[in-house]
C-alpha cells in the first residue's frame, strides 16, 4: 500500500458494498511506517481488485501472546473474485510472516458471506487453534448467547512448511 492509495481502496470498496471508513484505510497506511501492519494491494486491470493485512502483534489474545502474527481484513471485490487473486495476496502474505514466524493466524467468520473464505483457508491448510469460537477475541462458553456478526469468528492457525526459510 503507497499513501495516494486511500482513496482508491475507500472509493472501490463503497462500490462494491464492502464499507470501510476512510479514516480506517488511512490508519493502515500510516501502521505500516513503525511495522506494525504490512497492508497488500492488488490491482487487476488498473482497477482496485483486493486488499489483506498482516499484523505483527494480533487482536486476538491468544495469537498475541505466543507472538503469533494475524492475517486481517481480507477483501476481494466481488466483480475481480475467482482470477487467483485471493490466492495471490494469501501467498504473498504468507511469505512475509513466515519470514518472522513459525506460524500465522487468521480469524475467519462463522455464517454464509463468509463460505468463501472458510473453504479457501482450509484448502490452504489452515486449522482451527482448538479453542473453540471467539466473540469479539473472547472466548465463547457452552450454553451462552452470542450475536453472529463480524466479531465472532472460528481462529485458525497454519504452520510454516517444511523446507521454507526461516
């Protein structure tokens, strides 16, 4: 991600139906500078296509606390979906945080908008960390309530291949 690129991520998200504050595409612009957050772009055919995040130290208190990185806000506009460009960003990132990692997590969400995502991680290995479902990065205990939305999500976790540099 280049600073000039906020607005373009902003305006094409919108138009996609895939909001996101301004204010929040400018903040991971400026979280990469001190390393916190590497930001990806793709492109395809001059036109915004997707964007993922790495972020060195994850939300989610269990990834944070064993140093494990956290794969973020993963979007593929809908019309650029299924040319290999999730798939390209995923490599991508994956590359980065095994350079500093052993292993890297992502959190995915638990109804139907998110089916894409759920079948793409497990084809790339990703396994639930065994902890069950988190709401809003909390656990979830058996007979509770929870609101299903974007904070609650199944935490997954692939490990470096074997044979990768470290």
């Amino acid at each position: 991600m280049q600073s000039g690129d906020a607005a373009s991520v902003y305006e094409a998200l919108n138009e996609h139906g895939i909001g996101k504050p301004l204010d929040y595409i400018e903040r991971c612009w400026q979280e990469q500078d001190p390393g916190r957050r590497t930001t990806l772009i793709a492109w395809h055919e001059e036109r915004f296509a997707g964007w993922l995040h790495l972020l060195q130290t994850s939300v989610y208190p269990p990834f944070a606390e064993q140093g494990i990185p956290e794969i973020n806000n993963f979007d593929v506009v809908p019309a650029r979906r299924r040319l290999g460009i999730g798939n390209a960003l995923m490599d991508a990132i994956e590359a980065r945080a095994f350079e500093r990692s052993a292993k890297v997590g992502i959190g995915v969400g638990l109804y139907h908008a998110y089916g894409n995502a759920q079948r793409l991680y497990a084809k790339r290995g990703y396994i639930p960390d065994g902890r069950g479902i988190a709401d809003h990065g909390v656990p979830v205990e058996p007979e509770t309530t929870v609101y299903v939305g974007h904070e609650l999500a199944l935490w997954l976790i692939k490990e470096r291949p074997a044979g990768s540099a470290t």
